[in-house]
C-alpha cells in the first residue's frame, strides 16, 4: 500500500528519491519521508503529501549516494510526522522504510521493551526496526544477516529496505506479501515498490520473491539469500514500461487522461489475441490448460472493488455464453469461511496490480487445495502472476489514478475473450454467434473512441447539475447491473457522495424508500432483453419525483423521453455494452469530483494497491 523506493550509486541520491516518491505517490499520500547517508545519517519526514515533504527539506542537507524515501498509507497510527516513515532504532544506527503489517508487532513490542526499548510512534515498523537493532548487538552482526535473523521471528506482510548508518556501502531490502523490484544500473541500484521509479534510469529488473534478502553494495555486488539462509541466483527481467506512460500528457489528472486512453487500452488488450476478420479469439495463457477448463465443473472468480465488479460481469457472459457455473467471491471473505473448493473447479484471480493482499491469499488456499488457478493482471511479474498456474495480462498500461478505469475495461476485454473461446470449445455458442460476437467486439475501440468525443459535453453538463447532491442511486439490469456498481463506486470514491448500485428490479424492495426530488437515480437502459422493465422502473422512479439520467443506446428515443437527462452510447452485442455503458460512469463521476475541488487521482483515504489485509 506504501511507497517504497531507495538508491545507492554515484549519483545524489536525494533527486531520484524524490522524483520516485513522486512517481510512488498514488499508493500512499499520507505522509512522507527520505533517510540520507553522507558520513551522518540524515532523516527527513512531514505529514502530507511529497511536496510538503519538499518543502520541508528546503535548505537542509540533502547530500549523499545512498538513500531511502517512503510515502505512507496509514495502517499502524494516524498519518503525522512522527509515525512517518523512514524509522530509526533505539541507538540510531538503522534505519528503516516499510510496507505491510507486521501482526505480532504487539508481542515483539512486548519483548523488546522489557530489553529496556522505548519508543516513539504508534507503528509497528518501529517495532521492526527495533527487532533488527536488538538481533544486530546480540550477536555482533553485520546488517544484512541482522535483517534475516530477525525477520524469522516476525509474523505479516513486509517490503523492506534497510541502511546501517556503520556501514554506508549496503542497502538490504527483504519481501513477504509485499512487493519489492530491484532495478540494476550501471554501477547503481533502485529497490521499488514497483517499477515506475526504476524505468528511468535502467529496465533491468530482479523480483524478490518471498522471505528473500538481498543486499546490494556501491561495487555493484547483488546477493540475495532465503530467511533459511540460502543462497539464490537472480533471475535479471527487462521490464516494458516506458517514461512517457507516467507522465499525464497534457491532461489535468491521469484519471481523465486514463478514461481517454481507453479507446488505445482496449486495443492492445486484444492485439495478437483475436483476429475478427477469421473469426478466432487465443490466449497463450489458455493453451496448456484448455481441455482442463473446459471440462471444469464451475468457475469461481476472485476480486476486490472494482475487480469484483468484473468479476461480475464475467459471472453473465461465463454463465450466458459458456454455460460454465460461476460464482463471484469477495477475495476477503473467501479465504476467512472455509469455502468448498474442488480439482475441477477453475479459480479466476482478478487484480489491477497483481499484489492484492486478499486475492493472493485466497489463491494460495484454492491451489492448496488442487483447483486451476488463473490470473487476469496488468503488472507483469506481479505476486499473482507468479502464484498461478497460467493467466493472462490485460496490457493497458501502467494505471496512476487510484480510481480504476483503463484497468477495468482492460479486465472485461479479456475476461469477454475468455468467455468466447470457452463458450465456443465447450459448444455452447454456434460459429456463426461466436465469430459475430468477435467482429463486434474488435469494433469496441472505435465506438468508445466516438463516445469518448461525443458525450463529453453532456456528461459535464449534467455533472455540473448534481454536483451538490449527498446520495446518488445507480441502477441496472443483466449485464449492466454490475456496471451500476461501478458507476456508484466511482462517485464514491473521488467525489465523497454516498452511492448505491442495485439491480433496477430491487428497487421497489427498499431502496425506493430513498427517492424524492433531491436525489439523482443514473439508469443503464441499454439491454435489449429486459428494455421494457427498465423503462418500468424508470416510470416507478418518475412516479416519486426521482430525477432521472438514463444511459440509453443511439436512437432510443422511447427512455430518452421518459428520462430527465440522457447519454447516449453507440449501438453494440448486449454481452459488449458495459463497454460502453462504464464509460459515461467514469467521466460522470470524474467531473462531480472536478467541481467539487476533490483531489481526483488522490482520493482521501484511499490507495492504489491495496497490499495489505
């Protein structure tokens, strides 16, 4: 959930420090914090964001070649200066960044003050880094070995970097749960959360994998060894992101520019994957387990926020097209109830970043238990891709915007050519439904491109109407349903309305109740399939003074006069249209959280990768 990243090289340290907090701030931005060697030890963290950080550090010494920055998310304390990170041990000698839980903090804590330990923030990183001091002057250790021996007797999720103010020639970086990438330069190294502080300066990258140490040194040495103390050889990637992709392009937040990317996004998500000219759909992925996937007996699909949400959609075109059983889980909930899990059931994983802590947890307990384990991801050499037997990434592109966009229609790209392919091998969708379905779907660019220039305006305009509403109401049917869960979830997370997405056929079970002239009620009214109820419900809403804005397809003239406002979304197959349908969503709750002067990328409260439980 935090922001990790450190240097150790030639250059000074402290710029590309900050120029990786920077890029590492959409996972935390609480608080902010570098530690700098340059014969002192120099520690420097402000509750906020890295530009007060900035501001902070303003004419104070900031030399040194090795160094470390944090920004937070706050789990352990409230965000302040104090429990800002880096922490130093009792005898200010080490110090440390983190990211993760460390769940028996409570008992270490316990321990190490009866050694005579005090401390001065509510963190249990600072537990941490008194565990390591403690190790350290029992032994005589050099720091390296200090941070292993310690880490056997920590229970949690830990990325960590660490620096020895008796030794300026080391960083050692160590993982569990947490991500943590190191990216190796000439005659430098970066230790990252992830690999947006990295790419300008080197895309040679090694992974850590869990309970791993590594120590990197100013000679260029890199030795990575097990909590068991074993010796590893690293494996060297190259990784694919390029700089202008972190940059926002002229645009005001990287939410907007993100929403506007989609129509590329998408694209790519398909490239070498279909063929809508011949009429086929393959996923590398697939191969090695196809006859396994089709002979399987149900499909549970994992996710949290808006992953669930696809999940979701994929429930209804596994279901529709395939005929395959789905059921959808909170990833949270599932690894917590002892759920029913079989060696012919498929177990779908989907993450934005591929290090969801819920998600990753609950894979290891279905493979565990003999299920195929799939991964949809964007970020290549995530925790999840590796965990699972195959998968496939969605390729859209690194996602700043905590509130996800691109990534979501990535996901449903993909999990909509699943479902094509399975449907088809498993017979249950004729040649002629399945190559259609292919056509159309490789027309989605195009149409959302041509939504994307034709509803802008309107959606502004109707966003300036709501902008002072305290309750939204988001309604849907059919495949669109969980599209209504991702409109009001967008709405909620950068403009702070309450919104609710419910099937438009419940809202006469209670959520009526909310309706009078105050509240707007957004309705997707785009299935053909179940078109006249919509169009009752949306009477229903009429009938109690509800103001209605309808997402209705091109032409639709019939919702379009029963509605107060209307968007409208160019015609397509029903499995496609959330597709479409989202993306009047996003751009609605973008502009609501514009007008309300919200921080629209750094929403409070909330960070990109959720990483810890």
């Amino acid at each position: 959930m935090c922001g990790i990243v450190a240097y150790i090289g030639s250059q000074k340290a402290y710029p590309i420090l900050i120029k990786g907090l920077e890029r590492l701030e959409y996972r935390g931005y609480d608080s902010a914090g570098v530690a700098l060697q340059n014969g002192q030890l120099n520690v420097y963290k402000k509750k906020g964001k890295v530009a007060d950080l900035v501001a902070y550090v303003k004419d104070k010494d900031t030399e040194g070649h090795i160094g470390m920055g944090h920004t937070r998310w706050a789990t352990h304390g409230k965000p302040d200066d104090i429990n800002a990170h880096p922490h130093l041990s009792g005898n200010k000698r080490l110090v440390l960044i983190h990211n993760g839980i460390i769940e028996n903090y409570a008992v270490l804590k316990s321990a190490l003050q009866k050694h005579g330990h005090t401390f001065e923030s509510e963190t249990d990183t600072e537990v941490l880094v008194h565990l390591i001091e403690e190790v350290q002057q029992r032994g005589n250790l050099p720091i390296e070995e200090a941070v292993r021996q310690a880490l056997t007797q920590v229970h949690g999720a830990y990325a960590i970097v660490v620096m020895d103010r008796q030794d300026p020639t080391k960083l050692v970086a160590a993982r569990k749960s947490s991500p943590l990438v190191i990216g190796i330069g000439k005659g430098e190294f970066l230790v990252a959360s992830d690999a947006t502080p990295i790419v300008e300066h080197t895309k040679n990258v090694v992974y850590l994998n869990d309970e791993e140490v590594a120590t990197v040194t100013r000679d260029g040495g890199l030795t990575i060894k097990t909590l068991r103390n074993e010796l590893m050889t690293p494996t060297t990637h190259q990784i694919e992101l390029e700089i202008e992709q972190l940059e926002k392009g002229g645009y005001d937040y990287f939410m907007l520019k993100e929403i506007f990317e989609q129509p590329t996004t998408i694209a790519e998500c398909m490239r070498g994957r279909m063929n809508a000219e011949e009429g086929w759909v393959r996923l590398g992925g697939m191969e090695e387990y196809k006859m396994r996937m089709i002979n399987a007996q149900r499909m549970i699909i994992l996710g949290c926020g808006t992953s669930w949400h696809a999940g979701m959609i994929a429930e209804y075109l596994f279901e529709d097209l395939a005929r395959l059983p789905v059921e959808v889980e909170y990833a949270s909930e599932f690894r917590y109830r002892n759920p029913v899990v079989r060696d012919n059931d498929i177990i779908l994983a989907i993450s934005q970043s591929g290090e969801t802590a819920d998600t990753f947890a609950a894979l290891e307990l279905a493979k565990e238990r003999g299920a195929l384990t799939y991964g949809i991801v964007n970020v290549v050499g995530s925790s999840i891709a590796r965990l699972t037997h195959s998968g496939s990434y969605i390729h859209v592109g690194p996602e700043i915007g905590v509130a996800s966009t691109k990534a979501f229609t990535g996901q449903v790209t993909m999990l909509t050519m699943m479902a094509l392919i399975l449907g088809y091998e498993r017979g249950f969708l004729p040649k002629s439904q399945y190559q259609k379905l292919v056509q159309e779907l490789a027309l989605i660019p195009d149409k959302v491109e041509r939504l994307l220039l034709n509803c802008q305006d309107q959606v502004r305009y109707i966003a300036s109407e709501f902008q002072h509403a305290t309750n939204a109401l988001y309604l849907g049917r059919g495949y669109n349903f969980p599209v209504a869960l991702e409109g009001a979830l967008k709405l909620k997370e950068i403009s702070y309305i309450h919104a609710e997405g419910y099937p438009a056929a419940e809202m006469k079970h209670g959520p009526i109740a909310l309706i009078d002239e105050n509240m707007p009620v957004f309705v997707i009214a785009t299935n053909r399939s179940a078109y006249d109820k919509i169009a009752s419900n949306i009477q229903e809403v009429k009938a109690r003074k509800g103001v209605v804005i309808a997402v209705v397809t091109e032409g639709d003239e019939t919702i379009k006069s029963l509605a107060d406002f209307s968007i409208e979304i160019p015609e397509t197959e029903e499995p496609l249209t959330p597709l479409l349908s989202v993306v009047p969503m996003q751009l609605l709750a973008y502009h609501m959280a514009v007008l309300r002067g919200c921080n629209v990328d750094q929403p409070r409260n909330l960070a990109k990768s959720v990483t810890v439980e």
